[in-house]
C-alpha cells in the first residue's frame, strides 16, 4: 500500500508542475485560464489537506476530536476564498495555506501514529508552494 500512496502523492504534483510550466510559456492571452486551473487545483488540494483531518477526527481514540474538526474546514474555507481572488494575489496565498497545513500536520500527525507519512507531505508541500510562487510571477 505504501508504494501505491508515494506513487499518487507524486502523481499529484502533475498539474502543479505542468500548469506551472505552461504559465510560463502560453500566449498572455492563454495565462488566466492556466493561472485559473492552478488556482482550482490548489484549492482542491487544500480542502482535501484539511478533509484529512476529518477522518482522523473520526478515529476512535483520538484525543481532541475537536481540533481536527474545526481544522478541518479552515483549509476549505481559505481556499474558497482563493478561488474568487486575482491569481497573483490567490496563488501565493495558496503557498503559505499549503505550508500551514504542512506545519500543524507536522504537530498534530505523530499523535495519531500518521509521522511516517510527513517526510512525503514536506516533498509535496515544498513542490506544491514552489509551483504556485513561481505561477504567481507569471500571473
């Protein structure tokens, strides 16, 4: 099972890298619609770091069920509002969400047994935030 999660955490990074790419090199008249895509992306991706947290909440013999709850729709709402920002503004806003999400994953993981999936989160946090910075000076 651990080979099929590296294999689609990896696999997400695509339309980070392409889309990031492409911004770059499309016509002017191209780039909101890739800086659209992006933007769609990372905000999906957000809401999923944060969905994360539900299941976790939804664990038996889990201490602060509430925490994970409550912080579970944080990432959800930030990223709505990303959504219907600029992209320039939008896409480095979704950079820090993203590492956020990152930073308190990084606390709260290792108290549900989750730490050995945090060197994978930091290589998509860090490749993800990247991309949308670098979207950002294009958009």
């Amino acid at each position: 099972m651990k080979n099929k999660v590296l294999v689609l955490g990896y696999c997400g990074l695509i339309p980070f890298v392409v889309f990031t790419v492409c911004i770059w090199i499309v016509t002017p008249e191209l780039q909101p619609f890739v800086a659209l895509a992006l933007t769609g992306y990372a905000a999906s991706i957000v809401s999923f770091l944060g969905g994360i947290h539900w299941g976790i909440g939804f664990k038996q013999d889990v201490k602060h069920k509430d925490f994970h709850f409550i912080w579970g729709v944080i990432p959800s709402l930030a990223a709505w509002i990303c959504v219907i920002m600029p992209a320039y503004a939008a896409l480095p806003l979704l950079a820090v969400i993203l590492v956020v999400c990152y930073l308190v994953d990084l606390k709260t993981w290792p108290l549900v047994d989750l730490q050995e999936w945090l060197r994978l989160r930091l290589v998509l946090t860090v490749v993800a935030a990247l991309s949308c910075l670098i979207a950002a000076g294009a958009a």
